[in-house]
C-alpha cells in the first residue's frame, strides 16, 4: 500500500515538473522586444532618396546604398492617350538645357546644358524629383547625353572637344576621349557593344569636315570613322543597329550601313538639320529642320520625313512659328512628338500625320526625349527648366 502511494506521489510530481517547463517555454516566446531592438524596416516605407539629404554637388554613391524610388505605373503615351497628357514635375538644371536621357528602366532622368558657365551633369529620381547626383568634369557646353543598354554607363559630349564616359552611380569617370573640335552628338548602338560620337573633324583644304567616330564599349578602341562636313548636329541609330544615320549641318544627312560605314542614301534638305529620330519600328527617319528662312532668321519650322528601308521622302510637316528643335517617336511608333523653339509641342498621328494635340509651353523648347517604357515625356527649355510630363486619367 506504502509502495502505490509513494508511486502516486512519483508521477503527480513529475507532471507538475513537466507543466511548469511548458509555461516558462510559452511566457519566452511571447516576450516583446525591447526599446535597443532593431526592427527589420519594410520595403514599403518611403525610398531611401527621400530620406537623405543632398547636396547640389552631391557625387551618387554605389546603387547599393542609394537608389532611385519605384516609379508608380504608367499609362504609356499613344496616339489615343495624347489627350490625357499633363505636366508631371518641373525641375531646375541651371542655364539653358540642351540634353536630357532616362536610364533604361526609365528610373532616373539625366539633363545637362550650359551656356557660359554650369556644365554639370544632374541626375534626377523621377518619381521623386529629387537630385541623385551630380556630375563635374566638362569644360563647355555639354550637348548630349546617352545611357548605356545595361544603364551602368553615361555618355555625355562637350564643346570642351571631350566625350566622357562615366560611372553614374559612383560618380566616376571611367573614359574621357579627345576630339580634334567640339563633339555634339552621342549613342550607343542598340546591342551596346559601341559607342558612337558626332562633331567636328579636323579642316582640310579649307573644308570644315566633320564625322561620326565609333568605339568598342569597354576597351574604347576606335571602330569606324563616318565622313560628313560642318557637323553632326543629327544622329541616331537604327532599332536593329544596322543602319546609323548623322549628318545636318551641310544639310544633309547620311544614312551609313553601321558594321562598315558604306553609304546607303542622302537625305538633301533646304536648311540645316538640327535632330533626327528613327522610329522604334524602323521604318521612318524624322528630321527636325526649316521650311522657310527670312533674314537668317526661321518663319517656317518643319519636320521631314523619310522611308528608312528606299530613302524615299514621305512627308513634309510645316507650320511651326520657329525651327523645329527636337523630335522623337512615342514608344509604339503611333505617335510623333515636334518640338519648336517658340515652345510649340505638337503631336502627330503617324498613321496619317493629322495634328492630335498642340501645346505652346512657356520659356520655349530646346529639347525633348521620351522614356523607353514609353510613360514619360522630358523637355527643356533655355531658362534651365526640365518638366516632366505623363498621362493621368481623370474618369
């Protein structure tokens, strides 16, 4: 009888032992942390950039420790969305702009200009607005911009006779070539694997010429050498990157095959050729140019269009107060977008060329270009002001 009591006696305290285990175990896992804890953030807070203070000057750190905000999604920019096209942000670059480029991802904006002085680089966070960065290092003006197909490079070419290649991210300068005058025009081709540079070439029997000079991406060696004459105000490459178009000044531009630098066709104009834009499709060179000039001065802008695959003129667009400045196609080939240097904005329908939408912006328009997802529209203009526009839906 002992030996069963003393048994019980056992067991009950054995399970009490066990009992007390389980609610020391559960009072640990539901302790709270304490006030020196660092709690994981969530992705949804608000983006880094804004949460940092930058300088005007400031050199963009490695993209792990800055990036650009998400930008929210877009109603891409078509021939039936034109209607809904509104001023996004406005932001200062400084003297007058003469460049602007998205990054691929259409994540950042680049704009750069200058006059007498302010040759920087800025970069701009465009969901935010806020300045990412700054380059320094031009001399002069800096006439255009270009971003690598991977995003990792910027391009930029100066009256200073430089083209510089940069680290955009780091702020650091990775090539700087040397030209024999100034270089105006710069891209990489559509498969990334060259870079080509427009300018001034060394005079020759009393004949300005000038050229389009390619380099290898990564080990900067000189590729082909395009001939033309004056400058190359124009230039562009074709969506598949076979053909490479430049010229404007002599007021032609050239069509050369890009692997080797044959001539393919000669785009004749009556004035001279500031800007020429191929459309994502292919099929159609527009080039921004005069109709009519009265004492030096401009009374007709208009932009000429041209069958990339016969050299074949299509189209002439006219009835712009000044020169036609820029021009660029929406990303689905439907829309063509002219600028003027009165400021005139105009949207054609390239299904037929009829006028959609026509938009006289302050300040005038020195440049334009439209990001490659198609959601955003970029001017400039000659008091340095940079506006971002995009389609907002008002139901």
């Amino acid at each position: 009888m002992k030996q069963r009591i003393c048994l019980l006696l056992f067991i009950i305290f054995v399970l009490s032992s066990l009992l007390l285990e389980a609610c020391n175990f559960s009072v640990q896992t539901l302790s709270t942390p304490t006030s020196l804890e660092i709690l994981p953030t969530s992705t949804s807070s608000a983006p880094i950039a804004m949460q940092l203070s930058i300088s005007p000057t400031f050199t963009p750190p490695s993209s792990t420790e800055v990036l650009p905000s998400a930008t929210p999604t877009l109603i891409s920019i078509r021939s039936d969305t034109i209607y809904m096209l509104e001023t996004f942000m406005s932001v200062k670059q400084g003297e007058i702009v003469h460049a602007l480029a998205f990054t691929p991802d259409s994540m950042v904006l680049a704009s750069a200009g200058g006059n007498t002085e302010d040759f920087a680089i800025r970069l701009w966070d465009v969901a935010s607005g806020q300045n990412i960065g700054t380059l320094n290092g031009h001399d002069g003006i800096v006439w255009a911009v270009a971003f690598s197909l991977d995003g990792e490079m910027l391009a930029s070419v100066s009256s200073d006779n430089t083209a510089k290649v940069w680290d955009w991210r780091k702020g650091t300068l990775l090539k700087s070539l040397d030209f024999p005058s100034e270089v105006v025009s710069v891209s990489f081709s559509p498969d990334g694997q060259s870079l080509a540079v427009g300018g001034v070439d060394e005079m020759q029997n009393q004949i300005r010429n000038a050229a389009i000079w390619t380099y290898a991406v990564g080990s900067w060696e000189p590729l082909v050498k395009f001939p033309e004459y004056w400058n190359i105000t124009a230039m562009a490459y074709s969506p598949d990157g076979s053909m490479l178009v430049g010229g404007g000044t002599s007021r032609n531009v050239q069509v050369w095959r890009a692997r080797d630098g044959s001539p393919v066709y000669t785009f004749s104009h009556a004035h001279q050729v500031g800007k020429a834009a191929i459309s994502p499709n292919g099929s159609t060179v527009a080039t921004a140019t005069c109709e009519t000039v009265v004492n030096y001065d401009c009374t007709d802008g208009a932009v000429w269009l041209w069958d990339l695959s016969t050299g074949r003129l299509i189209k002439k667009l006219t009835g712009f107060p000044n020169i036609v400045v820029d021009v660029t196609f929406s990303a689905d080939s439907s829309t063509l977008i002219v600028a003027s240097r009165d400021g005139t904005l105009r949207f054609y329908d390239t299904s037929a060329y009829q006028t959609l939408f026509d938009f006289t912006s302050p300040g005038g328009i020195s440049t334009l270009t439209v990001s490659p997802d198609g959601g955003l529209l970029a001017t400039g203009n000659v008091n340095g002001d940079v506006t971002i526009w995009k389609n907002v839906y008002h139901p």
